[in-house]
C-alpha cells in the first residue's frame, strides 16, 4: 500500500529538477521551524509589537481580529 508521503514524494520527483529544488527548500523551512500559520517576517513583526510597551492592552478577540485583517487568515 502506497502511504501518502510516498505519493508525494513520487509527484515530486516527476517534477522538473528546479521544481523539485524550490519545493525540498519549501520543506526544510517549514521542518525547521514550529508549524505556524505566520510566516517568518510576519512573527517579527508580531515579536516587535510585543517588545514595543506602548500601554495598550487588547483583548484576545481584538488580537485575533487584528491579525486576520492583517494577515488575512
């Protein structure tokens, strides 16, 4: 029985070499770092909110909503 990975990794393999190059970096980036649904410019930019103090406090529902209009998840 042909698992999912092996699926994938077969349609990735009958990809062009350049295609298969941009997708395997795709890959170890995502392996390397915690799933999230941020990419990694998108966390600095949260990280640099949450070291700026400006008193403002929000509730979790204005954080979320925030970030949705932001970043469109």
């Amino acid at each position: 029985m042909t698992t999912r990975i092996d699926a994938a990794i077969d349609r990735l393999r009958a990809l062009p070499e350049a295609e298969q190059e941009m997708i395997a970096a795709e890959i170890e980036l995502l392996l390397a770092e915690p799933a999230s649904m941020l990419t990694m410019e998108q966390w600095h930019e949260v990280e640099v909110e949450l070291d700026s103090d400006d008193g403002v406090r929000l509730s979790h529902n204005d954080v979320m909503l925030r970030m949705r209009a932001r970043f469109g998840r």
